[in-house]
C-alpha cells in the first residue's frame, strides 16, 4: 500500500452533549479537543448532538431538540 494515503484510524471519544454520555471507540475524525478516559490516556474528543442515550428510538422518550433555532426559522418563514 502507498504510504500516508489511507487518514488516521485512532481511538476517539465521543460525546453526546445533550446526555453527558462518553464512549471510547475508533474512528478517522479529526479534533483539536482531547479528554482525560478512565483509563488515564488522553484521547480526541468528538462532541456529537445525539447518540444512543439521547435518540428517542433508544430511550423511549420524545423530546424536541432545537439546539440551532431551527424550528423558530421554520414557524418565521412558512407562517401564514
């Protein structure tokens, strides 16, 4: 294989910022972050907006997610 041609496979944590719930795993993502695990190693942090602690499929709740306004433009811009 060439060298320097496939990106980095790392161990990455990844957490969900609605539910505060972290999970190491491997990913290629890239971040400028890092987060002390319970392992004592440092490692990348990646924040996503929802994950299996959060999503209503998983947790058998509905709630509304409006982290960016995107509903109050929705309402501004199709209201009648």
């Amino acid at each position: 294989m060439k060298a320097d041609l496939h990106p980095n496979y790392r161990d990455v944590v990844f957490q969900d910022v609605t539910s505060d719930f972290k999970f190491l795993t491997r990913s290629t993502m890239a971040s400028k972050e890092t987060i002390k695990w319970e392992d004592g190693n440092d490692y990348p942090l990646i924040k996503v907006e929802i994950s299996s602690a959060s999503h209503p499929f998983y947790t058998g709740q509905n709630k509304v997610m409006d982290t960016s306004g995107r509903i109050d433009k929705f309402k501004k811009r199709y209201a009648k």
